[in-house]
C-alpha cells in the first residue's frame, strides 16, 4: 500500500508558476514510478508528467513539455511537479500516482496506477 498526499496548488495569474509537492509513504518506492495526472470541469483525467522512481527515466505530455518539470527528492520521498508559464488551460485538480514498474512500460496510461493521492486544486486566470 502506497499513500499519497498532494500539496501547492492554488490560484495563479497567467504566466506565473507553481510547484506541486507529492508526499509518498508506505512502501519503499524504488519498484514504482510516479505520475502527475489532471482533470479539468467536465473533461477526462488525462496524464500530465511522470518519473521512474529508481530509473529516472521522464515522460511528459506534449501540451505541458518544456513548460513543466517532474522531479523526486529520495531522502523525502516526494515528487514534485513544476510548473512554468501556466495558461488558463491548465486549470484542473492535479493528481499524484503510482504504478508498479513491472505493470508495464507506458507511463501515460491511467489504468496501469495502482494509487492515487486526494487531488490539489489549480487555478490559472487569464
């Protein structure tokens, strides 16, 4: 078992940035990886960003690359999602997972998380 506890979101202005914090507990995470997953009003939750814990290996959607960054901190067992020059449209209730390494190679599908953290609310006004 795997808890997960989301923290940072807010309300922004356009073009501001924030940092998303995911604090992980439970079970040794080095056999897992970790993604930041979305869902804005009326829309899907969709894949944002993710990181394999022990391989480091990175993946990132195409609508967030080069604006955000995915990054863990070992001794605290947290992820973090950075996030630069946010738009509007990145509005949403962000979500922290974790999936088993061995569940498969992709890192965006959604059905492959065995855990999910509460979700953190960010707003971003034009």
């Amino acid at each position: 078992q795997v808890q997960l506890v989301e923290s940072g979101g807010g309300l922004v202005q356009a073009g501001d940035s924030l940092r998303l914090s995911c604090a992980a507990s439970g079970r040794t995470l080095s056999r897992y990886a970790m993604g930041w997953f979305r869902q804005a009003p009326g829309k899907e939750r969709e894949f944002v960003a993710a990181i394999g814990w022990s391989t480091g290996r990175l993946e990132y959607a195409g609508s967030v690359k080069g604006r955000f960054t995915i990054s863990r901190d070992n001794a605290k067992n947290t992820v973090y999602l950075q996030m630069n020059s946010l738009k509007p449209e990145d509005t949403a209730v962000y979500y922290c997972a974790a999936k088993f390494l061995s569940s498969g190679s992709g890192y965006s599908d959604i059905a492959l998380y065995d855990y999910w953290g509460q979700g953190t609310q960010v707003t971003v006004s034009s």
